[in-house]
C-alpha cells in the first residue's frame, strides 16, 4: 500500500488483514528498527502474521529514512527522529482510519530497537492516536546512544557513532536541544497510556540500563505499565522460550486494551 504524509511524500507501507474479519478492526502499527534500513519484504513476517491471526489489521509503514524506495525518500528521513519520521507514522494511522480499516480508538503502536523508540514517542506526540504502546530493547534517550557509557562490550561501531550518527541523527553538542525534546526518557510524565517494556538484560546495542531508567521515569506517573527483563539475552529474543513468553504477554496485553477476539483456523 501507499499513503500521502503530510507533506506529500509517498509512504509505502505492507497491510495485513485477519481473515473473516468485518472492518474498522483494531490495529498495531508496527514500527520497524534501524531505523535506515529496509522494513519489510513481499513475504512472510512472522510477528505480522501472529497479530493478525489473533483479530488485528497490522500497519508496517516504510517511513522516511527507509531504505529501498530511492535516494529522496532516504534522506527525508535524516536528523528526523521524533519529528518528520513520527509524523509519518501518525499519518499512516490517520490514512487506515479514513480507509475504513482501523478503529480509531483501538490502534497500538508497537516496536523494536528503532521502533521501540518510535512507539514511545508516538505516545508523546499523538497521544489521542494511540490507546497503547509496546517497546522492547528500544532506544529512550537518543544522547545516551552517544555516550561512551554504553559499555565497552558494545557492539555498536567506533565508525558509526563518530561518522554516521552525527549526519544520519544528530550532533550530540549542536542537537542537545532537539535531542531533548525528542527524548523519551525526557518527556516520559506525558506518557499515561499503558505501556509493555521488555528488555534483555545482555543487550549490547541498547543496553539495559536505556529501558530502566526510562520504566522507573515512566512509572511514577503511570500505573499501567509492565515491565520485564530476559535474563542472557541481548537485542531481541534468541531463545523460543522468551519469544513464547512476550508474545503471549503482546498478545494479553493487547487483548486487555484494544481487544480483539482469536481467530479461529
């Protein structure tokens, strides 16, 4: 599928439908990580798939800064984080609910590394948009993705933080306001949606400390919040148990707040 954002960009996007479903349906926008990288392929996705068979319309935007869709699309996107590329979100959710797909007061935003940082977010901006959110081993703070207290086990390279995070997000000195209000560790008391956070407690890429010290900011002004902690596990879930475990947790979570019904085979 396509959509208009707001400025007039295309935004490809991959739509998929529960099966024997009426329409509006709710709906998880799924924000895929990177975030420079391509999303999705014509193929299978397991996490879609899983959403939909359990009743959700799921939404995968392509979003500016997205590769595989031209050279313009890509450096939309640029020093974009919490601004042009969340917008494009938001207009993704805004075009499913003209279309007659989504249910405008069950739509969850949802995602990964990148995309964790992007459902936070989408909270913040467009708190009317979303009832709920989902986040694991997502980014909370972009300045600390600067800081060399990472941990010197990060697998995060020398070259990528000193070249192509400062021209792909940001200067860390000349962006520190911007970097601020994009933050959201920093705007974390406007979050009052309910929120599930996971994390790996080996996770070199965003380590561990990213997702607690946003879940205790967050929680002091937010009774609905979950939050767990995968002990051994780094940035997602290799093992099928922990992969069993949060996505039964996604999908009570989801059950609970935007409601949809199992589908039957």
């Amino acid at each position: 599928m396509r959509y208009p954002a707001r400025d007039g960009l295309s935004i490809p996007a991959w739509l998929t439908l529960p099966r024997g479903k009426d329409k509006p349906l709710p709906m998880v926008l799924l924000v895929h990580g990177g975030p420079n990288l391509r999303g999705g392929e014509w193929g299978w996705d397991a996490e879609a798939q899983f959403l939909a068979s359990r009743g959700y319309a799921v939404l995968q935007p392509e979003f500016r800064g997205s590769t595989g869709f031209g050279a313009k699309h890509f450096r939309a996107g640029w020093k974009q984080w919490g601004l042009a590329m969340q917008d494009d979100l938001a207009d993704g959710v805004k075009w499913a609910v003209a279309q007659g797909i989504a249910d405008p007061k069950r739509v969850c935003i949802a995602g990964a590394s990148y995309g964790g940082y992007a459902a936070l977010m989408g909270l913040v901006n467009d708190p009317g948009l979303y009832q709920c959110g989902i986040d694991w081993a997502g980014v909370s703070d972009i300045g600390k993705m600067f800081s060399n207290s990472h941990s010197v086990l990060s697998d995060m390279g020398d070259e990528w933080r000193n070249y192509g995070m400062p021209e792909l997000i940001g200067d860390p000195v000349k962006d520190a306001a911007r970097f601020q209000a994009t933050s959201p560790l920093a705007q974390a008391a406007r979050i009052k949606q309910p929120l599930l956070l996971a994390h790996g407690s080996d996770d070199r890429r965003v380590p561990l400390y990213q997702g607690k010290d946003f879940y205790h900011a967050v929680k002091a002004g937010n009774p609905q919040v979950e939050w767990v902690v995968y002990d051994g596990e780094g940035h997602g879930w290799s093992l099928a148990k922990n992969r069993i475990d949060f996505w039964g947790r996604v999908e009570r979570f989801l059950a609970k707040h935007i409601g949809a019904q199992r589908q039957q085979p």
